[in-house]
C-alpha cells in the first residue's frame, strides 16, 4: 500500500485489525467491583482454577496502590481487575464491551 505522498506502507492484513479487536477489556461494572471489593471480587467472579489468581491480581494491584496517597487503593484494585481481565481469569459476561 503507498500513500499520496510516494510512502510505502506495507501490506495491513484483516488479521491485524482482528488482533486488535479481540483485546479483552473489563467491563464498566467488573472495573468498580473489582476496585470497591479487591479479593472478594475475584473470588466469585473468576474462572474455576483460577479464582485464586483473579483474586491474587485484585488484592496485590490494591495493595501496591495503597502506597500512593488519596485513592490510591481503589485506583490500584481497578488496574488489578483490568490485568486479571486481561489475561483471561474471570468468567465471561452477557453484554460485555
């Protein structure tokens, strides 16, 4: 592909573009349960075999913001629910984003 201006861009395969669609995100709600209730979140919303680990990145994101000052807890358990997301430790959600 070469742009207006004589620069080839490469080839952009669909792939590329599916890649990017298929990241897993949390949802709005599983962001604030998992920042209110690091732990306890994980625990009932993770994949079987893998509550542990959902529940262990709540807690270990809460605990390392509570170093920071002000809501630095509630910001570190989101970042902990978005990581646990991520990697695929929790259930599935109807009408997710």
């Amino acid at each position: 592909m070469q742009s207006a201006f004589g620069v080839d861009h490469g080839e952009f395969s669909k792939g590329y573009y599916k890649d990017m669609r298929d990241e897993k995100h949390a949802t709005h709600g599983r962001l604030a349960a998992g920042a209110l209730l690091p732990g306890y979140h994980g625990a009932v919303a993770g994949k079987r075999g893998k509550k542990l680990r959902a529940a262990g990145s709540e807690v270990g994101g809460a605990f390392l913001g509570s170093a920071v000052p002000g809501p630095g807890t509630v910001v570190g358990g989101a970042v902990g629910t978005q990581y646990a997301a991520k990697h695929g430790y929790y259930k599935p959600q109807k009408g997710g984003m």
